[in-house]
C-alpha cells in the first residue's frame, strides 16, 4: 500500500497555491489534512499526477468573527474549531458536529476545507454546512466566488469547485441562541455515520420560530427535506410533532443500501435521530429573554 | 513564485530533538522515513489508512499518524516518536503505568497508544474514563482488550500530577 | 520449592523493551542492502491464467527479479506440504507458492516481484500483465454443496473434500424416547483475526556460509525451519527461523506454509541479497487464513425435566479454496459442542467444502465459539419451550465434581481420546451468577424496563481443551555470570512467556525473576519443537520449563557437593546460593557453581549427564487439559436503532493453577474483545463474486475502547492432574461463549414484546433492528 509516483508542490500562498492550480489542476489533487486522499493514493485508488499542498499556506488557517457570521480559513484544523472558544460560542452546531468527525489524532491534521470539498455523503462538516446556510468562497486565477452550501454539493464526492478553484473559507451565521443538536449512528465510535441529523431551531414565545434540518449518510449530498421543517414551525414542540416528522423525514429519504447497512435502516433512523435531535435542540434553544432566566437558575 | 512540482525534496525535520536532513522521494510517507532513512522503528505501520494507530507520533506537539503524511510535509517540524519518551532502565511514568496495569501484550500497538496518551494527558491532566476511552478509540489494539490501557492512561494521570512529565525532548 | 513468583501478578520481564520502541518485529529487522518484495494477487474468485507477461515490470528501473510459477523450481512449484492429515480427509488439497494456472479466491498469489523498495515493486505490480478468463466461482456454502455447483478443483466431482462422523451412544433410541425434541439451524459467518502487526518475512542468505537466516512472524517457528530445509535442500543446520517479537498471532500465523514463506527464502538464495516482503494490511484481509463460516442444523432430546437425552449436530464447514491445516477446525467445533454438559448421546457429524474464498485454519477459539453457541442456543431454547429457569436447566445437565476423569466418549483434535482431566463446573456457574447478580435479576430487569430501557442478561458456560501435544522442550542455563538463560522451543505473541516462565525458573533456581532471560522462537536456541497455538504453551512448554529448571537445581547442588565435599542430603539452595545448612562459610553462588560444572582439567563425572549448569527437558503430554467457565452479561438495546451498549460484563474461569493472574486476565480480556467483534462488529463480506468487500480498517470493524466494557474477572482453580504444574490452557478462553452470552442477553432484553429468536452471528445494528421490527 504505497502511493503510485506523482510530483509534490507546496505553495506558501494562496495566489502561489491558484497559479499552480491553473496549470496542473486537471490532473492534480489537492492535499489539505490528507485524512482521506492519503489513504486513497496508498490503496492507488488516487492517482494524481501532481499533488498541490496546502499545509504551508498559514493564511488559510483562522476563525474570524463578522457581523453575524463566522468566516474560518479552508486550511483551519477541525481541533482548532473543536477548541475554540468563538466556535463553542457562536456555532455549537459544528462545535457538536466537529467532535464526530474520526479522532483527535484524524481532528489534528484534518481540516474544515479539506472535509467540505471532499464531500463525503456521510461526513459531519457538510451536514452541519447544510443546516446552518453556510456560503462557501472559492478562489481561482479567475477571480473569487462564493456558493450556498446547497449548490456545492452536487453528487456522492462531487462539488461545485471548478478543477482550478480553490475552496478558501467558509462563512457560517452564527447561531448562538438557537437550538442545536448534531445526532449520529455510527458503528462504531468516530466511524462515518450510518445516519445522521443536523437540527437547529429558533424559538421565540414557546413556539417554534424557524427549524433546519440536514442529514449525512442517507443520500449523495447532505440531504434536507424541506416538508420535514415545515410541521414544527409556529407549534408549540410536542412528542407527536417529533413522531410526524420522522415519519416524514423516513418517507422523504431516499438512501443506498451498503454493506453496512440497508437504505430501510438509514431511514428508519434517520426518522428516529430527527425526532430525538429535535427535542434536543428545542431544550438547549434560548428564548430571546434567556439571559437573565438563567443567570436567575444559576444564583437560585 | 511557487517552486514547481517535483519528485524529489529535501526535508529537514527535528526528531526527538535531532535534527535530520534528507533528499526523499516526495511519495514517501513519514512513517517509513522514520523507520527506513532514520532507523526509528519504535513507531509501527499497522494499516497504512490512518485507522489502526500504530504509526501515532507527535508533530509539533500534536498527535497524528505518521502514516497518513508524506515525509516532505514535515519539512521544519518537530517529531517526537515513541523513542523520546523513557529507556528501558528508566521507564517514563506513563511508560510505568503500562506496565504496571498490563496495559500491553504483544507491544505492536503500544507506541501508538503512548504517544496518542501523552499528547492527551497534557491537554487533559484530569480525564474521566470516558474521555480517555474517547480519545483511545482512535487507536487498535488486538490482545489487551483495551481495559489494562485505560487503567494505565487513567493512572498515569496521576502520576504525572505528581511527578512532572518527565519527557525531556519534546518541549 | 519455595513459589516467591509462581501464581504472583508479576510485572512482564519483555515490557521495558516493548515500551520504548525496542521491540524487534520482523519489519525492524533491516539488513545492509536489503530489497523488497511485493506478491501480484489474483483479482479473482475463480479464473484461468492464459498467459503472463511480466517484461514491463521486469524493465522497470529498480525491479531486481519477477516470479511467476514458471520460475519456481520443482519443490516449490508443487503444492505446499499438507499439514495435517486425516483419513476423512479425502481432497487434501493443498495452496501454491505462485497459481500454476488457475486462482481459486481473491488474493492468490499469482508473481512476486522483488525491487529496491517496496514502493518501486508495487510499481512493478501494475505493470504486470495477466490474461485472466473468468470461471464461474462457487461463494455460498450451501450453494458449495448443491449438486449443480460449479467446481473449486476441477479434478474433483464435488466440493466436499471430507465427511466425517462421530456418535456417542445411540442417538436413534434417545430421540425416540425423548419427551421433547427441538430442532434449530444456527449460521456463524466470516471473520478475521485481523493481528495489529500483519505478516513478514526477511531472509538472508549468506552463500559463503551457506547459511539461510529467516525472519518470520510466525507462531511455529521450528517447524517452518524443518520444512524450509526440505523445500530448499538444505540440512537443518543451514536454515535458522527465528520469530522475533511478532505483533499478535491469534492463530493464523501458522500455515506452513503460506507463499511468501517460501518465496522470499528462495529469492534471497537466488539474489543473494537480503529480501523482505511486509503484508499490507489490504493483503492480510484477502491473503491471511480466515475462520468462523459453519452452518449447524442441530437438535438436542429432553426428558420431561429437561434432563438431556441426546443432541445432534449435522453441519457445513467451509474451508475456503484449500484446505491445508485439514480437519481441525470442525472437529474442534463438533468436540467442544458438548460443554459441561452430561450427553449421554451424540451425534455429530460434518461436511468440509471447498469455495472460492480465502483458506480457512483455526482462529482463536478455533471451532470453539460455534459447539458452544449451537449447545447454549439449544439450552435456552429448552429452558423457554419447559418453561424452566435457564440456569436451572443448566444446573440439572452439569457434569458433577465426582465425575471426572469425564469421558466424553470422542476423539478429540489430537487423536486422542476427549477426557475431561478435572473440573468444577457448578461452582464456576454459581461464582458467575453471583457476579453478574442474577437473583435480584428480575427486579431489576423490571426497574429499567420503567424506565422505558430494554436491558437483558446473559449467562454460557464453557469447555475449552488445549494443552494439546505432541511435546515441548526448554534448556536452562545458568552461565558463569549467574545469569540464568532458557531457550523454548515455542514463539510468543504476547502471551507473556518472557515472565511466566522466568518465573518458574525463578522459583526453582531462587533468583529474582528479571534476571531469568528467555529465548522464544528461535530455531537456533531450540531445535524441536511445534509452536504457540490450541492454548497449549503454558501446559507443554511450561511444564518442559519446569523439569528444566528442577534438573538444572539438582545438578547445581550435585556440583555444588563435590566442589564443597558435602552430602547433597545436607546442601540447601537458597537466593541462589548452595550452602551446608547451618553454615555460612561452606556456600557456592549458582555463577561459581557454573564455573565448576564446567573444568578445563580434569573430568566430570557421568551423573553430571552434560558440561556445564545446565539441562534440557522435553514435555509430552498423554492428552490435552480442559479448562472451563462462565461468561454473563448485561446488555442493553436501543429498540429504535438497534444499537447495543454492555453494561456489565463477568468471566469466572477455571485453568487450573495459575502461573501469573495479571497475564491470565489479560489473555481473557483480550479473548472477550475479540468475542465481541465476533457478536456485533465483525464480518467479512463476500458478494456473489467472491469479491471480498471488506478489506479495510474502515469495512471490517475492530471494536475499540468505546465498545468494549470493563470484564470483571474471578477464578477457580482446579489442577490438571496431567502435568506436575496442574496447569490448563488459557488462550481461547476469552471469546470461546461470548456470541453465546449476547444471543440470550438480547433476547432476554426484548422479551415478551419482541420475541426475537437469534440463530446467527455476527448481528449488526441493521439486523437487529429488523428482527425487532419483524415482531
């Protein structure tokens, strides 16, 4: 198991990093944290001609808080949003999704561009891009562009990223007083998910203001269903509604059998996740008013 | 301008405080350049897919596998292998620990499970059982059935508490 | 004999070294000029070679040589030895170094290619160019045996290559006088002992010397030796094996011989170059022996009571595409199927087939896990139809304390009669059922099941033979230095052997245990021997290393009288000094006693047997030994997702005197994890093809320490009255009930609203939660 001979660049910038892409980027791959393309190229499943590596580029690598949004460097290592305090705060949905993903020692190397643009179906980071509306920016010779995460995602390992863009950062809305919850099966501890649900819920007098819902590991993208949103919005959260939707959440879905587990199971509980990762959300969401209550709990 | 792409680098790269400098074959991996081009073969190759944990060393501090990097991206790094930690005459605590709670059997998977547990134990001088089996998930073993590990890893913690890190080389 | 060590937690002799990256595994060996081989593997199930053109690769800059069968000399373009014959064994096939002409599985090592690096010879791999054509490739086991199978050797009219039977008693007459007879089929699918260290192999030849060094990650390292002499035509003096530090074995480390054990020898002979070849981890999945695939239709007979009258198994066992380790495996199934259970009749009886799947031998538990899941799976299955307590039914069929030596009425793997040497089957049970809490069981059943939890308990019992010959032997030296030095004839794989001997030897000779350095598979310190598999080590080996070392002590005090004119009667050994008792100037350390057994001038006399402070001893036992016990669990399942979670789990195990608990414990625990892979996580999947789909870490799943819980541990010790030690086998222990344990604990869960009936192993989140969902 050893890769297959290629050619090794290790631009320092990102414009070093988008002219090298320019000409080698058809028969090239990108190395980010490598946790999935090094074991593609040892298994000679990958063979690239010319490996563009990213690791030297330090200006990919940052949090940064804007209006109401959180931008991180492509280049940011998954521990480095699992640590940080802004993403703990701002974004506990990827600060909940991050810790799924593999290991710590996968988290080190592994990064937050690296699992969006390899877009494994079953990983956390593009399902929790799902949920919260994340926009995606790419750079290229040509110039910057950005995309939803919806229109990134396009099929099983395939995105909306041209041979010579470069995924440089993703923006993320902060989302600090809604609900989260990130729910997974897995076979094991830090395996990719059978099924999966992102869920995030605003709540505003009791009622349930807006909800999104992504799941990972039921179809070729991170997959949402609209229709699955809709029952809990201007509803007071109960068990029936939870049951309603994972019923249609288990309806809509329409995933593929493998051998670890058959597309009736990846719905079934991928319904039961969504219904349990609602309830979930709903308990942690913080009414606008949440503030003083519970600092009022804390002292009593 | 960015060097264009080649197929053979230079790397030069500090292990366990050591400095080593190299042409390699870009392709490389950085665990065989431990074990072939530097004699270093404490750290082991069980999968070659980032699964097993065998090959874990520390890169600047931070458990990786060694397996799932090329040689050539450790250019200016500080490696740390399983090689630093203690001697066989004076065993490092988390070293001690193993032993005493028969945290290994055959010893294949034992460096991985260290250097994964070191790195660990600094971030977390006080883990729970469940956050050490948590981050132990990330790393194989076939014979102990895991629970000499955790006793091990749990009661280094205190250990180290008590008696400093002992692991000169890597700071 | 003072026992300062012997039955001690003592801490391991050989940790020091394994912690701190010392270890020598057969990848660390690194020799001057080394190059490295890498094997071409069949993409197919079953497919003729039309041709082979290796000219490509060949050219390649850096291949040193290309192998085909066309370049392999006579010896080893045969096929390789068979290991263990049977007279059932009518189709003794046997794999090749390289396929003649026809692949038979996925992974069949078709050329070998030999580079500067193993980079550069898996480069050489793509370039070669096989013309494969297709044949239709037979996967399915009950498919194997259907009259319209495509054939695995076509050669033969059928793909069973032996049917063997063997009965106690009669069957016919207990079933027709039964108040109830059951009847179940029970499947155990594929997995793999998956080591963390996967094969190797270094060979050096030195043609000067004319002398062949291997390295091999092996578990029988001297018959390797004995075997490569022949295939090479060289004496055995010119071939030394050596099994370095070999990173878990578990069973399939032994094949004698698996190609590249052959291949590299050979290349290094023919290149005169040291050649390694390492397996990676994609090729131990598909080219490393497999184990667990049997298909039970199994029937017990109960009287009204459920007393057992008789029990009946008739099943398949796949052997994969060969079948060189013969028979063992189903015969150690059928013979392990009784239990601690009185039979009075047995009928067992078993068909091995050929399919185009990877070779089958024993993999830890070896058969084991199934006799015991098939016996326990029918104890419950009576227990529910009688509506009797399921240990009460167990109490009433245990074999009493004042039976043994029980005879079991079969022919056990070693050919030899199946005896039970001694046991205490009851109390294990009762230990564990205490452990495990199982009478204030049902309250507490009903307390988690208020609280909406499904959480079930489980409980099987075991018999595990080992202890198996033919023979082991050990040479104990004590050097001039006083150091204390002893050669096995067994490899070790962690078992533990670096301490557990030296502590017998300790004991014998008086010295701390870490100054007592042990040599263990090297063909070079121990010329006969058989190897480290069938829980056999610690009985044959340690009892060999015990006669040692009590001979090395009687000639040190031999010595020790002439040198000091002394009665033996009136010496004592004490901290490794010979003294007249009641005096303290008349003493001899062990290092001067060595000195003196070893004269320049003069002579030695002929009691002295050999020079030196030394002795060599040989153990064979009569039979195997036959330990026993009990695992229970407490399960819970997540009725939603089918997901599980142990909440408890305990072993109370009986293998007689124990040599060092620590290592006991740890040689149970890993068995139990091994068990669990067995129950939920691992299997090998094969499609209609024979394509193997499971050939990553990421597809084939080991539990890690989030799966496996904390194994509380008791013992009974029992000794075995077949070896002056009273020692057991230990290895198989472990995993040998675990499916057994889960198969009642989920079900034990689940009842009364779903009524799920589990027959087959492993499960898997999806499985079990269709079986729920089917209620």
């Amino acid at each position: 198991m050893k890769p297959a001979p290629f050619q090794y660049a290790a631009p320092e910038t990102v414009d070093e990093a988008v002219m090298l892409l320019s000409e080698y980027g058809r028969d090239g791959k990108i190395l980010a944290g490598g946790q999935s393309l090094v074991p593609l190229l040892a298994m000679r499943l990958a063979r690239p001609s010319v490996l563009i590596d990213l690791n030297r580029i330090a200006e990919l690598d940052y949090i940064r808080q804007t209006d109401g949004e959180v931008a991180i460097g492509a280049m940011t290592r998954q521990r480095t949003i699992e640590r940080s305090g802004e993403v703990r705060e701002h974004l506990p949905l990827w600060w909940e999704a991050v810790r799924y993903v593999g290991h710590p020692q996968i988290r080190n190397r592994g990064t937050v561009g690296g699992s969006l643009a390899h877009a494994d179906p079953s990983a956390e980071l593009p399902a929790a891009a799902a949920a919260t509306g994340a926009t995606l920016v790419t750079r290229s010779t040509r110039g910057e562009r950005t995309v939803s995460a919806e229109g990134f995602f396009l099929s099983y390992l395939a995105t909306a990223l041209e041979p010579d863009e470069l995924l440089v950062e993703v923006r993320i809305p902060a989302h600090a007083r809604a609900g989260t919850a990130f729910l997974e099966v897995a076979r094991r501890h830090g395996d990719y998910a059978l099924a999966g649900v992102a869920a995030m819920v605003t709540m505003r007098d009791g009622r349930c203001e807006a909800v999104r819902l992504a799941f990972t590991g039921v179809g070729p993208v991170p997959v949402r269903v609209a229709e699955a949103e809709e029952p809990l919005i201007g509803r007071r959260p109960e068990e029936s509604v939870y049951a309603e939707i994972a019923r249609i959440v288990a309806g809509r879905l329409d995933p593929d059998s493998d051998i670890h587990a058959s597309a009736a199971y990846r719905k079934d509980v991928a319904g039961v996740l969504t219904a349990r990762a609602l309830a979930l959300a709903v308990s942690r969401a913080q009414e606008p008013m949440a503030d003083s209550r519970s600092s009022m709990v804390d002292h009593g | 301008m960015a060097d264009p792409p080649t197929s053979i680098r230079r790397v030069t790269v500090r292990v366990n405080g050591r400095e080593h400098s190299r042409e390699v074959d870009v392709r490389l991996t950085l665990v065989d350049f431990l074990r072939e081009a530097l004699a270093l073969t404490g750290t082991h190759v069980g999968c070659e897919h980032g699964v097993c944990g065998a090959c874990t060393i520390l890169l600047n501090g931070e458990a990786v596998r060694s397996c799932l990097m090329f040689a050539v991206q450790a250019d200016g790094a500080e490696v740390t292998t399983v090689e630093a930690l203690g001697t066989p005459e004076r065993l490092h605590p988390l070293q001690e620990a193993f032993r005493d709670h028969h945290g290994l059997q055959c010893g294949f998977c034992t460096p991985g499970f260290l250097m994964t547990a070191v790195a660990f134990l600094r971030e977390t001088p006080q883990p729970t059982d469940e956050e050490i089996r948590e981050v132990l998930s990330g790393n194989l073993c076939r014979c102990t059935g895991y629970q000499g590990i955790v006793e091990a890893v749990r009661d280094a913690a205190e250990r180290l508490r008590t008696q400093g890190p002992g692991l000169e080389s890597t700071e | 004999m003072a026992t300062r060590y012997f039955g001690a937690r003592v801490k391991r002799n050989e940790d020091p070294r394994l912690l701190t990256g010392r270890g020598m595994f057969v990848d660390d060996v690194q020799p001057t000029g080394v190059v490295h081989g890498a094997v071409l593997r069949s993409p197919h199930a079953h497919a003729r070679i039309r041709s082979i053109d290796v000219a490509m690769a060949a050219a390649l800059p850096g291949v040193v040589a290309v192998y085909t069968h066309a370049d392999l000399p006579a010896t080893l373009a045969a096929p390789l030895p068979k290991l263990i014959p049977h007279p059932a064994l009518i189709h003794h096939k046997t794999q090749y170094a390289l396929a003649p002409g026809i692949v038979r599985h996925v992974g069949e090592a078709v050329a070998f290619v030999v580079a500067d690096s193993r980079y550069v010879a898996e480069d050489a791999l793509d370039l070669i160019d096989v013309d494969y054509e297709p044949l239709a490739a037979v996967v399915d086991l009950e498919a194997a045996v259907a009259p319209d199978s495509p054939l695995v050797h076509d050669d033969m009219d059928t793909n069973v290559c032996a049917h063997y039977t063997q009965r106690v008693g009669d069957i016919e007459a207990a079933f027709a006088r039964a108040a109830h007879v059951f009847t179940e089929r029970f499947t155990v699918d594929r997995g793999t002992a998956a080591p963390m260290e996967c094969r190797g192999v270094v060979a050096q030849w030195d043609h000067k010397m004319r002398q062949l060094t291997v390295w091999d990650s092996t578990q029988a390292p001297i018959p390797i030796r004995n075997g490569l002499a022949r295939l090479l035509d060289l004496p055995q003096a010119s071939v030394r094996v050596i099994a370095p530090d070999v990173g878990g074995g578990f069973g399939p480390k032994i094949m004698m011989f698996y190609p590249e054990e052959v291949l590299v020898p050979y290349a290094a002979m023919q290149l005169r170059r040291p050649v390694k070849w390492i397996e990676d981890r994609r090729e131990n999945f598909a080219a490393m022996n497999q184990e667990r695939e049997q298909i039970h239709d199994a029937q017990i007979a109960v009287d009204a009571d459920g007393g057992i009258l008789g029990v009946k198994t008739v099943f398949l066992y796949d052997s994969g595409a060969y079948i060189p380790y013969g028979i063992i495996v189903p015969i150690v199934a059928s013979t392990t199927l009784p239990g601690p259970y009185r039979i009075p009749n047995y009928h067992c009886e078993f068909q091995a087939v050929f399919t185009n799947k990877t070779i089958v031998s024993p993999y830890r538990g070896a058969g084991r896990p199934h006799g015991v899941f098939v016996m326990e799976r029918l104890m419950d299955r009576v227990a529910r139809e009688l509506n009797l307590d399921r240990t009460e039914v167990r109490r009433r069929n245990f074999i009493q304390n004042d039976e043994f030596p029980y005879d079991v009425g079969l022919i056990y793997q070693d050919n030899a009669p199946l005896i039970y040497d001694s046991g205490n089957y009851p109390a294990v049970f009762a230990r564990a059922l205490e452990m495990i809490g199982y009478e204030r069981w049902p309250e507490q059943r009903a307390r988690y099941r208020r609280d909406g939890r499904h959480v079930g308990l489980g409980v099987a019992s075991y018999v595990e033979g080992g202890g198996i010959g033919p023979y082991e032997g050990c040479r104990v030296t004590v050097e001039p230095s006083g150091k204390v030095h002893a050669a096995t004839s067994v490899g070790t794989q962690g078992q533990g052997h670096f301490t557990s001997f030296a502590q017998i030897i300790a004991d014998a000779l008086t010295v701390p245990v870490e100054d007592v350095v042990i040599t263990t598979g090297d063909s070079g310190a121990m010329s006969w021997g058989t190897g480290t598999f069938a829980s056999r080590a610690a009985v044959v080996a340690g009892n060999a290393v015990a006669l040692a070392a009590q001979a090395v002590r009687e000639k040190a005090l031999k010595v020790a009288a002439t040198t000091l004119e002394a009665r033996v009667d009136d010496l004592e050994l004490r901290d490794g000094q010979v003294s007249v008792r009641g005096s303290t100037e008349r003493s001899l350390s062990l290092a001067k006693i060595a000195v003196a057994a070893n004269p320049l001038r003069g002579t030695i006399p002929q009691d002295w047997e050999q020079p030196g402070l030394e002795a060599s001893r040989f153990f064979a036992p009569p039979r195997g030994t036959f330990a026993g016990g009990t695992h229970a669990a407490i399960v819970e399942v997540d009725v939603a997702t089918g997901m599980i979670k142990i909440l408890k789990y305990v072993v109370v195990h009986d293998c007689g005197t124990i040599i060092n608990p620590m290592i006991l414990e740890g040689q149970i625990r890993g068995g139990v994890a091994q068990g669990i892979g067995n129950a939920f996580y691992e299997k090998l999947i094969y499609d209609e093809n024979g394509q193997l789909l499971t050939q990553t870490f990421m597809d084939y799943l080991l539990p890690t320490a989030m799966e496996i819980p904390e194994v509380e541990i008791d013992h009974i010790e029992t000794p075995s009255p077949l070896n002056p030690l009273g020692v057991k086998g230990a290895g198989e222990a472990g995993v040998i009930p675990v499916p057994a344990v889960f198969a009642q604990a989920l079900e034990d869960a689940l009842q009364p609203e779903y009524p799920i009936r589990i027959s087959q192993m492993p499960l898997s989140p999806n499985l079990l939660l269709q079986m729920i969902q089917r209620q």
